[in-house]
C-alpha cells in the first residue's frame, strides 16, 4: 500500500507594482518537483487555483496585499498549507520627454520593497529596482491617453544560487493634469536659485561584504548661470540591514575573517555633503547636465565588537573606528533635465564618487537619483543687464 508523503513547497517571489504582486513558486519533493500538484491560495473570500507545470513551477497573477494560505493538494501525498503575509511598498520616478505639441515618450524608474511571510523559510524581504518606457497622448488641454512596459530586476534570487529575479508589465490608462505641462516649449533658467530634493540608490560595498544597493534622499542648493550652476548638497543613505567591515587593531587576536589582529565593525548609514559645478550645454525643453567636485562623507552609527576589552582596549578600538568613518572624496555626475515650467524642473541623474584608503566603504559608490527643482527666483540681485 503506498503510503501519504508530504510535500514540501518552495516560493520565489517576483514583486510587483503598486498593491499588487506576482508570484511563482515551486512545489518540490525531496528535491524533485512534483508536476501536476493543485495549489490554492485564498484570502478573505477570494480564491485563486492553478496547477504546477512539468518543473514544479506555479504562478499566481497580482496578490493583494494581506494575509494569504496556500494550499498544495496532490493524489498520493498529504496536503500541505502555508500562511503567508504579502506588504509592499514602493517609489519611483516618471520622466516627460516632450516630442510634439500633443505627444510625449515616458520614462520610468523606481524601487519596491516586498515583506512576505513570517515564518521560516519565507520570512525575507524583496528588494527590486524597475525601469520602463511609454507614451502620452494628449486628446485634450487636460487629458491624455498613456501606455507603458516596465520591468522589475533584482540582483540575486532567495532560493536559487546564480540566479536572478526579473518581472515585465505593462499598462494603459489614462492621466488628467488639473495644470497642463508647456509640450514642447523651453524655459528661460539662466540666474535663477534652485531648491530641489532627490531621492533614489546608494551602491557601496565593504571589505568583507559585496556591493548592495539602499534607498538615499536629500536637498540641494543649484544656483544657475548661463550654462552653468553651483551645486551643493546634503544626503543620507539609510541601509536596509547593517553593513559589516573589518578594521585593522593590534590588541584583537581575531575577527569574523579570522585568526588576524582585526576586528568587526557594523554601521547602519552614510550621510555626504557635496559642492561641486555642473555644466548645462544646451538651452533646451530636455537638456543633458554634468560635472563633479568635492564631497564630505560620514559612516552613521558605527559600533566595534570589542569582545573581552577593558576600558582602555574599547577606547582605541573605537578611535580607530572614527578614524575610518570619516573622509573626503572627488564626485562625478551626469543626467537629464526636463524643464516643465520657468519654475519647476525634474532630472535624473548618476553619480559616482572616488574611493579612499582606510576607509570603512571599499572603491568606488555609485547612486541612481530622480528629482525636482523648484525656482526660488533670480540670482542677480541688484544687476541690471545693459543691452
């Protein structure tokens, strides 16, 4: 007589957009899949069934956000439940480029954050970053018609090595402006003040962790001439978990990377002061922008493991913490600006700044922003232009 196994259910997540996600998994018998399994997920009174393919796999299109129970029934096998909790978040950035009096292509960007179950061994959180492209159509001084693809990357997968997580939607719909955008047409920017505020990726690495990518946000000052502008700003990365580095101390006889005068060091943030030039080379609706200068960079928060250290040990220990958590770097950047009124412009842009020795982040970091001016008017105060 054969008897009742159990099946065990593996779930790899692919994130979506907004309230909603999809997701795929993979119903598996000691390692084997097991194709033709019945799965069930249910939520309140919604109930969703699919059937696992030849590899095991099954998919479920866009799950609300809430608490969900998967159910895997298969002939010869016990039925198998898991509870789940689906919480998304998300942000991200649309750009406008005017191609006509009535039409515009759209380019998109952003990041989503997917806490998923409770329990082991779904109890992570997804991370991806999304890009896309699409279309605007006006039909009238206020409407306009809209369609767009997008898709959604992470690095890595949180069941399979060497893998990678990818996701493609698209969409139409419709956009209604209460203030129409000037398709089509420049704006005079020249000897203007700026405010602005930009938020998007920070990629840095350690000497013992790879490189990851964390949200970051701040303000800016751009103060504009013809075809330049001084540029200072403040921003702050917030990491989603801890990083972890390793500092050089000759009163520590280990670390986590070994039997070596080292100790371990975690922080949970980076915050910079920049000021710098950026050159604008041509006066147009959309104009490329780049330039560089210096920048002031600061670990937030950094704590020693300092195990088994008297007073004195944990001073030194923690002074040459401070010693490496403060430094001073060279940037670069580039982008796009989109001038959508004399007042108000958006932009995205990359930036990059130099790496420095002895210094708790490794080589180069690396930060994807979008953002928006906002024209606090002229910089030419008491000059009058003779023409």
């Amino acid at each position: 007589m054969t008897g009742i196994k159990a099946v065990a259910i593996v779930i790899v997540l692919m994130l979506g957009r907004g309230g909603g996600a999809d997701h795929a998994g993979r119903v598996t018998f000691n390692g084997l899949p097991v194709p033709g399994a019945t799965v069930t997920a249910s939520h309140l009174d919604q109930r969703l069934t699919t059937v696992t393919d030849l590899d095991g796999v099954f998919r479920f299109p866009a799950l609300a956000d809430g608490a969900w129970t998967l159910r895997v029934e298969m002939i010869g096998f016990a039925a198998a439940t898991q509870d789940i909790t689906v919480s998304t978040v998300g942000a991200g950035l649309a750009l406008n480029f005017p191609v006509g009096d009535q039409s515009s292509i759209l380019a998109s960007g952003g990041y989503s954050r997917m806490i998923f179950g409770k329990d082991p061994p779904y109890d992570f959180t997804e991370h991806m970053v999304y890009g896309g492209l699409g279309f605007r159509l006006f039909v009238s001084h206020h409407l306009a018609l809209r369609g767009d693809a997008r898709a959604q990357f992470r690095w890595d997968n949180p069941y399979y090595t060497n893998a990678t997580t990818i996701q493609a939607q698209a969409s139409l719909g419709a956009s209604y402006f209460f203030i129409p955008p000037q398709q089509g047409r420049g704006f005079n920017t020249n000897f203007n003040w700026y405010w602005g505020a930009q938020g998007g990726f920070f990629v840095s690495k350690t000497n013992t962790q790879p490189y990851v990518y964390d949200p970051i946000a701040g303000g800016h000052w751009l103060i504009t001439s013809r075809r330049t502008a001084l540029y200072v700003a403040y921003e702050q990365a917030f990491f989603l978990s801890d990083a972890n580095a390793v500092i050089f101390d000759p009163n520590s006889s280990g670390c986590s990377v070994g039997a070596a005068p080292c100790r371990d060091v975690s922080f949970n943030g980076v915050r910079r002061l920049m000021f710098g030039v950026l050159a604008y080379p041509t006066q147009k609706v959309i104009e490329p922008f780049g330039g560089g200068g210096f920048a002031l960079m600061q670990i937030l928060n950094p704590v020693v493991d300092c195990p088994g250290c008297d007073l004195s040990q944990f001073a030194q220990a923690d002074d040459r913490v401070n010693e490496t958590s403060s430094k001073a770097f060279f940037w670069l950047a580039g982008g796009l600006q989109i001038n959508y009124s004399s007042k108000l412009n958006v932009f995205a842009q990359y930036l990059m700044t130099s790496s420095a020795s002895n210094f708790l982040l490794l080589s180069n970091t690396h930060s994807l922003q979008g953002g928006v001016r906002v024209s606090l008017g002229t910089s030419k105060e008491g000059i009058t232009e003779r023409h």
